[in-house]
C-alpha cells in the first residue's frame, strides 16, 4: 500500500504508536505497529526510518504535532473500548479502522467481537502483515470490507452484526475527513443501527484547518507537500458542538479535547492544539443511547452542554 490518501494517515498513526511503544514513559504498548511502518519502509534495527513526514531522527515541529495528537488520543479510545466491556458490551465497531491492534492488543474478553470496517486495499494489507507473523486476536475480530460513502451497514449486519444487542461505536479519525452533510449520514445510519444500547467514541476539529497552519511546523519542503496533502483532506467535520449534535440524534455526549488528554499524561501539548488564533482545536466525544430513546428532534434547551477545546 501506497502512502497516499487516508492511507497515509494509518501509516502516520501506526508510526506514532511505534514510536510511543519504546519510550520508557510511554502511555500504551502497541508493538504491531511498528511490524506495519517496517512492511512499507524497511527495517533498521532499534531505529525507525523516516516515513513521509515521520522520522525520529530531528523530527520537525509538524510531526512532533502529529505524533502528539495520534499516540495522544490513542488512550482516550483505549478507555472507551475497555470501559464498555467492563459494562457487558461484546460488540465494538471500529469504523476506518485502519491499522488499529485493539483486538490483538488490549486482552478484551474472547466472547467479545470486534469488527473491523475499512475499504479492501487497507485491509489486504493489515491482514497480510498480521499473518505474516502470526498475531492471534485475543478475542473474535470480523473483516468487514466496506467503503464508508456507500451501504456499509449491510455489509457490518451481513458479517454478523446484532443490531438488538450492545454496540460500541469507534470512529477514532474518521469524522475530519468527512464534510456536515457526510457526518449527518454516518451519525444518522449508526443511530438507526443501534437498536439495542449503544455507545460512541469519536473526535473532529472545532474548526476548519488552514493549510498554512500546517506548513508554518516545517521548514522542509518535503514536509510542507505532505503538510499540504495531509491538510487538503481534512473537511469540517460536524456543523455543531458534540453535546449538541450528538444530541440531535438522541444520544447523551460527554467531551474533552485531544490538548487536555496529552496534558493529562503530563507530555507538552503542541500549541497547534491550543492556540485559538492559528491552532486546530480538536474534540474528543464520546456518548451513549437507550433503547427507549427516540429521534425526536431536542430543542437546544434541552440539550447538554458541550466543552469547547
């Protein structure tokens, strides 16, 4: 698989967890990742090598950002998932799920199934390298091969899904490549899948990015192209706050932002996640949804309220 498109970004993630995985602080383990950055760029010994944008070696202030934002939110889901179990959930729905290890990595109940939703190339190429050296997920995983933009629930009910019973929903990177319209879609086809309890973990930028802000962490120009290509995918996410969209289909939200969750580690949080005039402020959300609980529309006075980033 090319380093190209969203598949970049689970490539980026991967080299971000590999990366945290070796430091003597490091806030989780997750030592498949570094098997999928070595399946595209060679391996090195101890040393990772560069990946696009990503390099240990004088990395710049644009990866040190990304780094910090994907192993910093790494442990927000981590919680999600372990804490829904520990609630009786055996379904979890990770939603583009890339190149995530959770079902190998997070020792989930046997009797739990995590199925994993991604288009067939991303896949391909995770299974490929999981079979080359014989990861064995602690629990029930199912490949669902589907592409996001079209009937993806079928093929998730087809593969085994019940809709009847608890559901967590992940869609850890996902909601900032989707537009309002898209993410209303996607919202509205899990609300309408989650007919028995359900949860939900997810994130997006509190405001639209601009490329520039992405090339002012780089003074290489091979890392402002990436900056430029990483930036032109990113859309608006959700029109609202998480409280209130969430809300609006009938779940409860509670919110945080990826800048609190890497300060709650005690690691210096970029300032591309805090600074307000140029920065990316990003939300972490998650929420829950009765069986009884309706679609009405809610009023915005009924409607909790969010934590802005």
């Amino acid at each position: 698989m090319s380093i190209e498109g969203v598949g970049a970004t689970a490539l980026l993630t991967a080299y971000a967890r590999a990366e945290e995985t070796v430091r003597a602080d490091r806030r989780f383990d997750d030592p498949i990742a570094r098997v999928f950055v070595e399946s595209v760029t060679g391996s090195a010994g101890a040393a990772l090598l560069p990946l696009g944008m990503a390099r240990t070696d004088g990395p710049s202030e644009l990866w040190v950002s990304f780094r910090e934002y994907f192993a910093g939110r790494t442990p927000f889901y981590d919680r999600q998932l372990l804490d829904a179990v520990d609630r009786g959930v055996r379904q979890v729905v990770l939603l583009a799920a890339g190149l995530d290890a959770r079902a190998f990595r997070l020792a989930l109940p046997h009797d739990t199934t995590v199925f994993e939703v991604d288009s067939d190339p991303v896949l391909r190429f995770k299974q490929e390298n999981l079979d080359r050296i014989g990861a064995t997920p602690s629990c029930r995983r199912v490949i669902v091969p589907a592409d996001l933009r079209e009937d993806w629930s079928s093929a998730l009910i087809d593969a085994g899904l019940r809709t009847d019973q608890p559901i967590l929903w992940v869609a850890e990177g996902l909601l900032m490549y989707l537009d309002r319209i898209e993410s209303d879609r996607l919202l509205s086809v899990i609300t309408a899948q989650t007919r028995g309890e359900g949860s939900i973990a997810t994130e997006y930028p509190a405001r639209f990015p601009d490329a520039a802000i992405f090339a002012a962490l780089t003074t290489l120009e091979t890392d402002r192209a990436a900056a430029a290509a990483m930036a032109s995918l990113v859309r608006s996410g959700p029109a609202e706050p998480p409280a209130e969209w969430l809300c609006r289909y009938g779940w409860s939200c509670s919110s945080t932002d990826v800048a609190s969750e890497i300060a709650a580690s005690r690691r210096k949080v970029p300032a591309v996640f805090t600074d307000w005039t140029r920065g990316v402020p990003v939300w972490l959300l998650s929420g829950g949804r009765r069986p009884s609980t309706s679609l009405r529309q809610v009023s915005v006075a009924e409607r909790p309220r969010g934590r802005r980033a």
